[in-house]
C-alpha cells in the first residue's frame, strides 16, 4: 500500500523531489484538495530505462571507427547476438557473456578463458569472439579494448571480411547473407540450412524475421 506523501520527506530527499515539487505546486492551482494527493516513493526514481545504456538502440552514428551504424548495421549485430545467444533483451550485459552463459566484468580485454560445456570453447562478448580472431581484428584496426564500441566495430569487420556487408546494406539480411556469414557465425545457416561447423544453428526464418522486426523498432526510435 502506498504511503500518502509528507512534506517531512522534501525536507530528507530535497533533490530528488523537486520534480516532484514542481508537479504539487500544479495541483495546489488546479484546486486539488491535498488530502486526496498521494504519491509512491518509487514514482520518485529515475526510470531504469532511461538510467541504463542500451546499445542496441545506437545507429545512424559513427563512433571511433572505420564503419558507421546504419540501422541495418545494428539490427545485423543485434540479430548476431540473438543468434549467439547473448541478445540478452537487447542489455548492454550482452558484451560480458562467455561462451556458456557464464560473464566476465574486465572489458579493457578479451577475457580468453575457455570454458567446457557441450564443447570447449573460449569464445566471449556479444559476438562471441574467439581469442585469435579478437586479436587478429583488433590488430588491424588498433582497438585498444574490449570495449562494446570496439566490438560493434570488429563484428562488422568481420562482416565485411565475409563479404556480406555490401549485401545487408542493399538488401538486408538475405538468405546469401546469411550464408556468407556461416563460417563466422555457427550459428548462421548456410544456404542448406546447416551449421557449417555442426552445431546448433537458427533456421532463415527465424533470423529474417529477428531482423526485420528489429530493423522495424529501430526506424521508429529513430523516427525514420
């Protein structure tokens, strides 16, 4: 049950509730009677949803780094992500998960931890990086960290590496992308619908679907 409010408690939390002043002072001029006035402390806190960082709203910018991040752009790393398993609701906690599930908190490097689950691996980060990989791309374009800035960009070097950049940016996410980027991503069908390593993978569908929605969210946050 939500407590009334006290004006004890402007005295206690004075700077979080001058929002909250500013909305009393409006009910006091519109004749509101007081005592049908009450309030939750929770209503007092920031949203969380404002508060957190979410990356997976971040496109049309170019940061420090060789590729932009067009909304196509992300909605592809996003769905990299769903399908590595490290989507994560699209939370920033996304670039600290190992392979397994298992997270990491130190991004100033790739962690290079193996982990043994169905199989060994020492993959870590949204896109699941391998320690070889991350050095080789971080190598090439100086990352110093592994930042998730540094990750977007080393995905999407990745991605053009394959050859599918200039086809998620003409086309999106087609059945020839998806097959371009098997070999990086077991988790990517090849264009039988497989694995190319024989691990579990996402059906065309399922990813031309994850993509399209998210390209969709991402145009109207942007208010394209």
């Amino acid at each position: 049950m939500q407590r009334p409010f006290r004006f004890e408690d402007l005295q206690q939390n004075s700077r979080p509730l001058l929002a909250s002043v500013a909305c009393l002072s409006l009910l006091f001029c519109s004749g509101a009677p007081l005592s049908k006035v009450s309030f939750s402390p929770a209503s007092l806190q920031p949203s969380s949803a404002s508060a957190a960082s979410n990356r997976s709203l971040l496109a049309n910018v170019r940061e420090n780094g060789p590729y932009e991040l067009t909304p196509q752009r992300r909605a592809l790393l996003n769905t990299i992500r769903y399908a590595e398993g490290t989507w994560k609701d699209g939370e920033d906690q996304g670039y600290q998960i190992m392979y397994g599930g298992g997270k990491f908190k130190d991004l100033s490097r790739h962690p290079e931890t193996v982990v043994k689950k169905r199989y060994s691996s020492a993959a870590a980060g949204a896109y699941q990086f391998l320690p070889t990989t991350w050095k080789g791309v971080a190598k090439e374009l100086k990352l110093n960290s592994f930042e998730p800035k540094h990750q977007d960009q080393a995905a999407l070097h990745l991605v053009k590496r394959r050859g599918a950049l200039q086809e998620i940016d003409r086309s999106g996410l087609t059945p020839k992308a998806m097959a371009q980027l098997a070999p990086e991503w077991a988790s990517f069908p090849t264009r039988a619908g497989r694995s190319a390593y024989g691990q579990p993978v996402k059906s065309h569908q399922e990813l031309a679907r994850f993509y399209s929605s998210n390209l969709r969210d991402l145009k109207r946050h942007l208010g394209a």
